[in-house]
C-alpha cells in the first residue's frame, strides 16, 4: 500500500504494476522483484505473496482486475541513448503513459523530465502498456541538462513561431526533443537553447493534444526510417 505513494516509490526505488499483462511485462524485463495473486502464476517462479482476494482488492486502483500484481524495481538514470525525449512539466497521466509509449516504439529510450508528473504513477504505468520497462529515466533540471550534455541537437517545439514540420529535414546524430506542459507548452529559456523549434501544421484547429503532438514528432525524427 505504502508505494501507492509517490515518497514511498523514491525511498525504496520500488513501484507496483497491475494486471497480468504488466505482470508479464516486468517479469520479462527482470524489473519484477515479486509477485502478489490469490494464486501463483505458471509464468512466474520467484518470490511470491499469496493473498485473500479482499485483501488483494485493496491494492487495486481499476474496478475490473485480474487482481495480480507485481513490486518492481526502478530503472536506472542511464541516459546513454542517441535518441531522448525531454519533458517540461507534462501534468496529465495519460498523456505522459502515451509519450512513454510512443518513445519505446520510435527509438527514444532515455528520458529527461523537470516538474512532471510522477512516472511510476499507477494511471502513467497503466497507460503505458509496458513500454516503462523499456526506458531509462532521469529526474533533473533540463537547463542543466542541456548545458552538460552538449553532444546532443536539441529541437524544441513552439506552436506558434515553430519551422513546419514538413519542411524539417532530420539530420543524423544524436537527438533530443523536447516537450512542454500542456497548457503553455516549452519555456521560452529552453527554447533558446535548441537549434531549431518545430511545429506541426494543422487543418481548422489550433494545437493537438501532447501525447498525440509528441508521438508525431518522434515518428518523423526517428532515427530507422
């Protein structure tokens, strides 16, 4: 109960998943440390707590449950990737677990994040289908990031006074992207320090939603084509 709270996940660099199919996920990552059912799965032959179902409805978050879960360990701060993804202050879960996702499957296996929602929050891990078992994390001042870490070409995104996307040639090297909360997008101090800032033209409305915007632009700077 204790690492449904965020203080509690940071102190023992722990998290817990819901469902067979995260269960599955951790186990075949070995981010899995134990598993806790009313039964012990065939898939898993490890450290296992068995538990009364009324007990076990407790830990859940979701009205429909296989009622499985497992205790998983952190991943670690390596940033080692040619292709990462900085988030500026993303609030709504959804819409991180939808960046998460799209980054494992585009090529973006390291993530830098500053004033973001908590990434082993249940609805972020629930939303991102497994792909938090792919990824690296760091929590850190993205001002200081980008300073230390100058190997990388930093695109920014900017709505309003962006290049169109369409017009954006990707360049080979190493690769940062960054994006902003969703009401007021990049701070204009990390848009000075890109190389250039993208936006993505639109037919009869104004923005997309973050999730849906992020996932665009990984798919078209993704390094494999």
């Amino acid at each position: 109960m204790k690492l449904k709270q965020k203080k509690y996940r940071e102190r023992e660099a722990l998290f817990l998943v819901e469902g067979e199919h995260l269960v599955k996920e951790a186990i075949q990552t070995n981010a899995c440390v134990k598993v806790i059912g009313t039964v012990r799965p065939e898939y898993w032959t490890g450290e296992m707590i068995l538990l009364e179902q009324e007990l076990l409805e407790k830990l859940t978050d979701v009205e429909s449950s296989s009622l499985i879960f497992a205790v998983c360990m952190k991943a670690d701060a390596d940033i080692a990737h040619d292709q990462i993804l900085l988030l500026d202050g993303i609030q709504d879960p959804g819409n991180l677990g939808t960046l998460l996702r799209s980054a494992c499957a585009f090529g973006f296996g390291g993530i830098v994040y500053e004033n973001t929602v908590d990434m082993y929050n249940p609805k972020v891990l629930r939303a991102t289908q497994g792909a938090i078992f792919k990824l690296t994390f760091k929590e850190d001042s993205l001002t200081d990031f980008i300073n230390s870490h100058p190997e990388y070409n930093y695109i920014g995104t900017d709505v309003t006074s962006g290049k169109p996307l369409k017009d954006y040639k990707p360049t080979q090297g190493k690769l940062a992207l960054i994006l902003g909360n969703e009401g007021n997008g990049v701070r204009e101090d990390l848009l000075r320090k890109t190389s250039i800032n993208l936006k993505i033209d639109m037919k009869d409305t104004e923005s997309l939603n973050v999730g849906v915007a992020g996932s665009i632009l990984m798919h078209y700077l993704r390094g494999e084509k």
